[in-house]
C-alpha cells in the first residue's frame, strides 16, 4: 500500500483488487493540522509497486540539502519529526480512507468551509501544538514566569495550536461547521495543558507518538461528539414557544439558550472584525519591556520624566524603547494618586499593556500610528499636571505661574483620580488599529466597519471596540470585575472620550463646550457626571490636535506626517475610483493654505475655549496663532530656500517647560513633494 498526492495522480494501470479499512471506519476522514507535514490529500491508492511515499522521499529532500556541520539539539529533533510524519499517515491511512494534512489552521478552516455536505460522515481533526512558536498557552505552560494571566501576547495571521482550537469550537457551536471532532496532539504531557484543552473543548488529547491501537478508536469520539448547532428554524421554533406559552421554567431556559447563541454569534463577529483590520501581534513577552534596574535605565528614566513633561516632546526624536518609558512614567504618576478606587495593576499588567497597545497600533502608518498614540497621551499628562490632577508642575514655569485657583478647584471636583486614569488610557488608545485611512474612505468603499456602524463615527467606534476587546482577550482586568461601577464608570467616560475624537462632529463639539464654560462660570446646579464627560472629551480633542499649538519646529513635522498619509489615501481612491479628499499632487501653496484653513477654523476655536476652561493652558492660543502666521507667510512666499543655521535653538539643560515658537525667519520645512509610484 502506498501514500499518493491526489493532485499528483497520473492514469493508473488497471488496478488490482484491493481490501479496503474496515467498514464501520469508512464514515471518517482525518484532517491532520500540523506544519511538519507536507499539504495535500493522501488516499489509498489499489496500484502501483511499493515504492517510497512522496511524503519520505520530499522530507529527506528538505533536510539532506541542507549542510548541517554540527547539528544542534532542535535540528536533530526535526529531522526525527520528519522521518516520523509518513509513517504517522500510514497507520491512520490503515484504519481510514483518507487524509488530509495542512500546514496551518486557516488552511484547515478553508477545507471545512468548502467541504461537500455529507461527503464523510465525520471528520476526525487532529490539531498539532508543537509546532508553532507563537502558541500563547503553550508558551506560558513553559514560561520561566508564571503568573495567573497569559505572559505572551500573540495574534498571528496564521491560526495554530489552541487558537485553532478555540475557532473550530466557535464555528461547531454557531452551525458554521459540522460533523468535526477536534483532538489535540502533542508531545507535551503536562496535566495543566492538558486540562486546559480539554476544558476549552478539545474531545481528547493524545500525546505523541501515538500508538496504532489509538488510531484505530479514533472514531469512537466521533459517536460521542455531538454538539449543538445553532439553525433558523430550531429559533423560530424557540421563539414561537416562548410567544405562546406561558414562563415556565423550561421556557426560561430556552431563552438563556437563545441568548447564549444570540450572543456568542456577536462576540464571534466582534472578533473577526478585529482580527481583519488590526496588525496582527507579533510574539511579545513581558520580558521584553526595556530594562529598568540598572543605573543606566535608572538615569534614563529621569532624564525621559523631564522631557516628557515639556510642551515642545516630539515623540520622534526618541526610541521605541523610550516611548515606553514614557508610557510608563505617565501611568504610575497617574496611579500613585491618592484616592484610586478599585484600580488594581500590577506592575507586569501595566507593562504586558503598554506592549498590546504599541503592537495593536499599525506603525506602516505615517501619522495614525504609535508615535501619535504616544503624543496626545503626551499632551493629556502634560494638561492633567498643569491642573495638579497628576503629581505637582514643575517649578520655574511661566506656564503654570498665572493660573486660577477658582477654575483648578472646578476641575480637580469635576475629575476624580478614576476619571483621571479613565482618560488617560483612552488618550493612549484613542485611535488604536487605525487603518491609515479616514472615515469617508471606509463609508465610501462600504467597508464591514462602515457597515456595522451606520457610517457614523466608523473609525472611533472601532478603536472604541478594540480597546476593549483588547482588555478582555488579555485579561486586563483593572477593576478586577466588570459588573462593579467603577469599571461601568471608566467605560462610559472612555467611549465618549474616543467617539468625541470624530472630527465630523468638531463644530458640535465647540457648541457643547462654550455652553458648558458658561454653565461652569455659573452659579445654577451642575449635571456632575455629564459635566465630567464634556471636560475629558475637549481634554481629549485638544490632544488629538495638539500639533497645530506645539512649536512649528515640531508641528511642522506632525503636518509632514499626516500629509504623507492623506496621499497615500487618495492615490488609494484614485486607483479604486472613489471620490478623493485630498489633490496628491498639490503645491507647497496649496499646502500652507489648507494648514492656515484648518488651524484657523478647527483648531483655534478649541483652544480659545479650553483656555477659558483651563486657564493654565491659555498659552497655547499664542502658539496656535504664531503656527497660522508662519503658514501664511509660506503660503505668500513659498518654503526658505535653505535651512538657517539656528532654524531649531539648543534647549537649556534645565528648562524642561519652554515654550520656544519659532517665528517665521527662524523656521524652515522640508517641502513636500507628492511621492508618485507605479506600485501602490
């Protein structure tokens, strides 16, 4: 009996009569999910001499090219898993008529989903867990750091291990799939492991090698194996019941039946939203968190306080392993106040949280990406410290010298230190996942996001969404129970505080908070809470914008960025003939004079009304308007033709608070020139 490739059969001679597996084995297939393997469909074919199989002759190929000059542990484990994966096929092609073996659990799914109805009565999926570095339960089994939350976070494109699991698990109990028996196997005999698997679903777990006598009960989990699977009509049926009859105790129960699909068919649909327009994680382990127990870090990290807390950071004259840090200094000033309730984090949480938020953000783009996440949280711990909400301004600073006490004690009452870590993480996670295009070009191209939320607000809405899928899928349990008010609390003050980021509302917005100013100056009773959510949302959009009131020496740059990113876009609508937002090709005068239009009109009335709200941040309407006389002079004149020798002063080692605008003859931008390729 020989192994063959289906999709390498050649005409066959006339083949001889041959004994086929036993009968009751006839109704199962396996489906063989492990990445040693080479992909195909393997049947036993009744012709042909006994030669070597395909599988062994293309596995000593693989490895044999291959000049080892001192093979390594791993290396030598390898070459025996190789030698190892036709005879496994072999004894499951004894006992059942076909096998397929895939590379990948998306490859598996595919065949799942394109399977003819009723072709076998069972298919027997074996899901392999040794072969993929990035299986996060796997890993944390192994992990020299235990804790009771995953240490690894990974999301790949490619579906494996126990992640596969749980997906064909989700897919059996929404009716997606049917007639599946998922089985682990592995060489790992760790009884938490094994535990673990069988508590998500798993029917049986095997640990290799697998003997012959395995193989061939193989099929009786299939007969006990029955799981329920979600129809329209078993629905309708449950609905009509409960319309009709009175509440029993069995209609209850049909109800939470109902819901519980009703609700696993949402979440299941939350997820694929998410894993299709987020950057799929990379293998992150808390471990990798720059060090901070030398000297050295020790140094670092108070050199990185000081510049963290000055008006003119730029995030891009700092390394990625800094920007973390930075993070980090914001978030434990912000959860060393007193008066936190029911906020616990651990040091390890935090860390594991900063490193899922910096890997959920898609660097690729020019300005939507973690640099930009990193200045508005930026700006927001810089607005919170002028109020003393977070730890004391530095002394010194003519920013914080003019404020008043009556305005700061308003809003130190409106904002309680809750509130004050609700904000600061939505500041952070503001625009996570974000695609690099805007909400018209999702409404245009009717993507699901848009679908899914009526086009409105379609991009704050996902960053909303992942945000918080994000803290569940990896247990970032803040408030240790989601049921408690306090989280209630954080959530309702970071979803409003995101979707306030939705620029087709800005002019809303400005109506909302010169009311409230009004209200504030007043003596009448306050909507507290409400007051509270339009505070931290003209907090939030005065980060999101915070570039047109930097110095120009740093706004400029910001601008660079964010032209980058609208050309890219509208060489996209171009190319896939949607109406396009932005002329790719536009001059440096069409440039400075959109700035002046945006700053002008968006920018400049927000912060003349925050400096009303907070006047320790009134500063800012000056360097806002500086930024527009400087674009107005580009626009007139065009870019200076080189840069002056001082265009950007030295800081003094000790002014950590300058507010250093560049004037219009000490300034000088790159001119940007649309970037054309034949490859987008």
């Amino acid at each position: 009996m020989r192994l063959s490739f289906l999709r390498r059969d050649r005409s066959p001679p006339s083949p001889p009569t041959t004994t086929l597996p036993t009968p009751g084995l006839n109704d199962c297939a396996i489906l063989l999910v492990d990445s040693v393997y080479l992909a195909g469909t393997y049947h036993i074919t009744p012709y042909g001499s006994p030669q070597p199989s395909p599988t062994v002759e293309e596995h000593q190929i693989s490895y044999d090219s291959c000049e080892y000059a001192n093979e390594s542990g791993s290396q030598k484990s390898w070459k025996r898993e190789c030698h190892g994966a036709a005879e496994f096929i072999q004894q499951l092609l004894d006992s059942y008529k076909q096998v397929t073996a895939v590379t990948s659990g998306n490859a598996a799914m595919s065949y799942l989903h394109n399977l003819p109805s009723g072709q076998f009565g069972n298919i027997i999926l074996l899901i392999d867990l040794d072969h993929h570095t990035s299986n996060s339960l796997y890993d944390d089994i192994h992990s020299p750091v235990r804790s009771n939350t995953p240490m690894d976070i990974v999301k790949d494109n490619i579906l494996y291990g126990v992640e596969l699991l749980k997906v064909v698990l989700k897919e059996l109990d929404l009716g997606i799939i049917s007639n599946v028996t998922p089985i682990v196997i592995s060489r790992n005999d760790s009884p938490q492991l094994m535990t673990t698997c069988l508590d998500l679903g798993a029917v049986d777990y095997l640990i290799k090698p697998v003997s012959t006598q395995v193989i061939k009960t193989l099929w009786l989990n299939s007969t006990k194996h029955k799981r329920p699977m979600y129809s329209p009509d078993s629905c309708d049926e449950a609905m009509d019941k409960v319309s009709r009859l009175s509440i029993r105790e069995g209609d209850l129960r049909d109800i939470e039946e109902r819901l519980h699909t009703a609700f696993s068919r949402d979440e299941w649909l939350e997820e694929m939203i998410i894993n299709h327009y987020a950057p799929p994680f990379h293998h992150i382990n808390v471990a990798n968190f720059p060090r901070l127990d030398t000297i050295s870090s020790q140094e670092r990290m108070s050199y990185l306080r000081q510049q963290y807390a000055s008006w003119d950071f730029c995030p891009y004259d700092y390394s990625e392993d800094d920007l973390l840090r930075c993070i980090l200094i914001a978030f434990e000033d912000c959860l060393a106040v007193k008066g936190l309730k029911s906020v616990s984090v651990s040091d390890e949480m935090l860390h594991r949280f900063i490193l899922a938020i910096r890997a959920a953000y898609c660097n690729p783009n020019p300005y939507h990406n973690f640099y930009h996440a990193v200045d508005v949280l930026q700006c927001t711990y810089y607005i919170l410290r002028s109020t003393g909400l977070i730890g004391r301004p530095d002394g010194g600073s003519s920013h914080f010298d003019n404020h008043s006490d009556q305005a700061k004690c308003r809003i130190q009452q409106l904002l309680s230190p809750n509130d004050v870590f609700a904000l600061m993480v939505a500041s952070l996670a503001h625009d996570l996942g974000h695609p690099g295009v805007n909400n018209a070009y999702m409404i245009n191209a009717q993507t699901p996001l848009a679908l899914l939320y009526n086009d409105k607000a379609v991009l704050e809405n996902y960053h909303t969404t992942s945000l918080f899928l994000l803290m569940k899928k990896y247990e970032f349990n803040f408030f240790g129970d989601i049921s408690t008010p306090e989280f209630k609390d954080f959530r309702q003050l970071v979803v409003n505080s995101i979707l306030a980021t939705d620029m087709s509302a800005h002019f809303d917005y400005i109506t909302i908070f010169t009311e409230q100013n009004r209200r504030l100056g007043s003596n009448g009773g306050l909507n507290l809470n409400q007051e509270k959510l339009y505070f931290c949302s003209a907090i939030l959009k005065c980060s999101d914008i915070s570039n047109a009131a930097r110095s120009f020496h740093v706004a400029s740059r910001w601008t660079e960025c964010l032209m980058k990113e609208f050309r890219d876009q509208a060489f996209l609508e171009k190319r896939m003939g949607y109406p396009i937002n932005m002329n790719p090709e536009q001059t440096d005068t069409a440039l400075a004079n959109g700035q002046v239009e945006f700053i002008s009109k968006l920018a400049l009335p927000l912060f003349e009304i925050f400096g009303e709200l907070i006047p320790e941040m009134a500063y800012c309407i000056e360097n806002v308007k500086k930024n527009i006389s400087t674009w107005e002079h580009i626009r007139d004149h065009g870019f200076p033709a080189k840069p002056p020798s001082d265009h950007v002063e030295d800081k003094p080692a000790g002014d950590v608070e300058s507010n250093s605008a560049s004037s219009t003859e000490a300034i000088y931008v790159e001119p940007m020139i649309p970037m054309m390729t034949e490859t987008f």
